[in-house]
C-alpha cells in the first residue's frame, strides 16, 4: 500500500487539501480537527464540498457518489471513506 493510504495520512491530506481549496487562512493540517463538521462549523456549501470531491477523486483515484456527499462531514469521516473506496479497489 503506498504510503499516505493510511487513515492517518489521509485525514492529513483530506485537511491539505481542504485548506486549500477553500483558502483556509491561520489552519494548518496540525490544527484543523478532524471531527469538525465541515457544514455546520466550518460553512461548507455543496459547490465546496463537490470540490473537494473531486480533488479527492483525481488524488485517490476513485469514485465519490453524489449520494454520499451528506456522510462527508468530517475530515475523519471523509477519510474513513477514502479508506473504505482504496480498500475496495485493491
């Protein structure tokens, strides 16, 4: 398994990736909590979370339903489904 697809490199690479695509200012991968609700907390809108989405897919190289987008509230449970999808593929 490349390094990075653990859950531990992924929840950091899930938070890189949301700090940069939303310009995430004074976050660092070190602070960002991964049990944040990124809707309710953080103001994620579905055009932002697509986004990420999609960043996810082309790094990960797998499919996100438009039909999970609602589970993905958290780093962690981004993650976790990340985890889940590369799992699934091997």
């Amino acid at each position: 398994m490349p390094q990075g697809h653990d859950i531990k490199g992924i929840i950091e690479k899930v938070a890189q990736i949301i700090i940069s695509e939303l310009k995430l200012e004074d976050v660092t991968v070190e602070t960002f909590n991964p049990d944040l609700d990124l809707i309710d907390e953080l103001g994620i809108d579905s055009m932002d979370l697509a986004t990420i989405a999609l960043v996810l897919q082309d790094e990960y190289k797998i499919m996100i339903d438009e039909d999970d987008y609602p589970k993905l509230k958290t780093i962690r449970l981004i993650a976790g489904y990340v985890e889940e999808k590369i799992s699934a593929r091997e």
